[in-house]
C-alpha cells in the first residue's frame, strides 16, 4: 500500500508539473505572438509616416523626400495649393510648385497619395545630395550598377543601365519599391535635378532598358480629352524647367509666345501622325516656313524636338546633354518660346524679337 500510495503522488506532481509547464508555454506564445504584432503595428505605421530609405546604406535626410507616401491632404496643409495640377500620362497627378525658380519641385498624387517626385530648384534641400553637386562626389555615396533589380508579387524586372545611362541618369534602389533617379549635366558633370519613384510607377515610365520575368503593366488608353490635358501639363513645364535650366547658366528668362505655341505643337503632331522625326516637314517645309504661315515676325529662330521620352523633365534633361540642343536651349538672344507637345512628340520653337 505504501508503495501505491507514493507512486500515487509521484503521478499527481508530475500532472501538476506538466500543466504548469504548459501553461507557462502559452503565456511565452501569448508574450510572443503580442510583441509581434506590436512589432507590426508600428512597422505599419512607419510605413505611413515616412519611408525608410536606407537600403543604399545612404540616409536620405533632405526635408523633400518626407513627401513621398504623404496624403494629399497634409501636403496641401504644409504646403499649400500647387501653382497648377498636371494630369500626367501614368495615372497620377503632377502637383507643381513653381513660384520661386530655385525652389521648384513637383509632387505626383495618385488615389491621394504622392508617389513620385521631381526636384530642380538649386536651394532645395536634398540631402545628401545637392543640385549642382559634382558625379565624383556623388559616386562616394552611391553605388551607381548597370543592373538594377525590382520585384513586384512574382514577377521580376531588371533595368539594364548601359554608360550613357549611367553618366546622365544612374539608378539608384532606395528600398524594396523606392528608386532614385539623378540626372547629371554630362556638360558639367553635375546634378541637373533627381527624381524619386515608386517601383511600380517606374515601371510604367520605363526609361530603362529591361529584361523581366513575368508580364508588363498594359498601356493606358486615353480619350482625346484626356491626352490634350496630358500635352498642356508638359508643355507648361517645358516651359518652365527651360527657363530654369537658362537662369542657372546666366541665361535670359524667356516670355511665352501663343502663336508659336501653335506652330511648334502642329509640327509635333504632324511627326507623331506621318511616322517621321525630322526638323523638315514631309512637304519640304522647315521651321522659317512654319513660321511664316503664322505672319510671326523675329530676328532668328531655332527649334529642339524629340520623341518617345516619358515625360517633360526627361526630354528636358535629354535636350540639355545633347550638344546641339542644348546650344538652342541656352542661346543667349533668343526672348520667345513656345512648346507643343502631342502624345510623346516634343518641339521647342525658340524666337529673338526686338
């Protein structure tokens, strides 16, 4: 009996132990499973307040880039209405501050988020980088790659980046869906201005070229409407950035001119519908015919065009380090501008008038 009695015992403290120790489990699972979801919650909430662009192993703590991830909403509290809302060809809204030349900078906004921005104002603070920095001292912060990675669910993209890309715009990947664009004067070897982009906007610009694995984003159709809205936002900041481009090189702002708005967007368009790049019309006619069909009277005239670049700061940075259009963009007589923009077709019409 005593020893039945003891053996008993020795049972019941070892169903004790085992419930206690099991219980001290679930609370340990309940602590874990706690901390993990704390651990979440603030994660999500860091995601809404401000990305962490660290993944370059650069802190990128210029007051700028607080934007990207912000709503419409405290954008507008901060810092006011834009100067315009520029219906952009990618499915967000280009918000444009534009009254200080060297503080100019443009916020896309799309289902009230900003998701993109593009910054060339020479006093804006882009830290660590700087307007007017040289690419040697940049390249001691950034790693600049020919192969720049970006993922999205299954699907994997690469941007393959050859040296012309790489000495005017190299890519740089800021976090998992956060890149850095900075396009460099390859005149002056300098930043000509930056862009920072979403991984999935960039990939429907695609100012790269790329090798994928998996299926693209399809084209947006557009009605005419909507194209038209699309072409007088870039024609506006064409307008813009090239008398900004013109300041920083001591260069005279320039006036907009209407009829020569005209005649620059009918020769766009003219490209765009015959299927042909060229400053020469198809029936022979050059750029002092087009003007003269308007009676637009001037001392000397020169034109810029291009075609198929994703929006107006890329063509604008393209015309700048190409040597013959940027000596059109920089000219010192010249006193008119007008710029016609159709679907991706760009002309500049430049006039010296007394």
């Amino acid at each position: 009996m005593g020893y039945l009695r003891t053996l008993l015992i020795a049972i019941l403290l070892a169903a004790a132990a085992f419930y206690l120790l099991e219980k001290s489990t679930e609370r340990e699972e309940a602590s874990s499973s706690g901390r993990e979801e704390l651990q979440e919650k603030q994660s999500q909430l860091k995601s809404k307040t401000a990305p962490d662009m660290t993944k370059n192993n650069v802190p990128m703590k210029g007051d700028l880039y607080q934007w990207i991830g912000k709503s419409a909403d405290v954008v507008t509290e901060e810092l006011g209405e834009p100067s315009r809302r520029d219906k952009s060809a990618y499915g967000y809204t280009w918000w444009v501050y534009n009254e200080n030349p060297k503080e100019y900078f443009q916020l896309g906004v799309k289902d009230d988020e900003v998701i993109t921005l593009y910054a060339i104002g020479s006093e804006l603070d882009l830290s660590p980088l700087k307007i007017g920095q040289s690419y040697e001292k940049v390249k001691e912060e950034f790693t600049f790659n020919e192969e720049v990675t970006y993922e999205e669910g299954v699907t994997h993209y690469t941007y393959l980046l050859d040296n012309e890309a790489l000495q005017s715009r190299p890519l740089v990947k800021l976090t998992d869906n956060l890149f850095l664009q900075i396009y460099f004067d390859t005149f002056t070897k300098k930043i000509s201005s930056i862009r920072v982009i979403t991984g999935d906007t960039l990939l429907q610009h695609q100012p790269y070229a790329m090798q994928y694995l998996g299926e693209l984003p399809e084209n947006r159709d557009f009605t005419d409407e909507e194209w038209a809205e699309i072409e007088s936002g870039m024609e506006q900041q064409i307008f813009d950035i090239t008398n900004i481009m013109r300041q920083r090189h001591g260069k005279s702002t320039l006036e907009k001119e209407k009829a020569v708005n005209a005649v620059a967007y009918s020769h766009s368009r003219d490209m765009a519908e015959n299927d042909y790049f060229s400053h020469e019309s198809q029936n022979g006619d050059g750029l002092k015919e087009r003007l003269a069909m308007e009676e637009l009277f001037y001392l000397t005239a020169g034109e810029n065009i291009a075609a198929q670049y994703d929006d107006a700061p890329a063509v604008m940075e393209g015309w700048l380090n190409s040597e013959g259009h940027r000596e059109s963009l920089l000219r010192e007589g010249y006193t008119h501008l007008g710029v016609g923009v159709y679907r991706f077709y760009y002309t500049q019409n430049f006039l010296e008038k007394l």
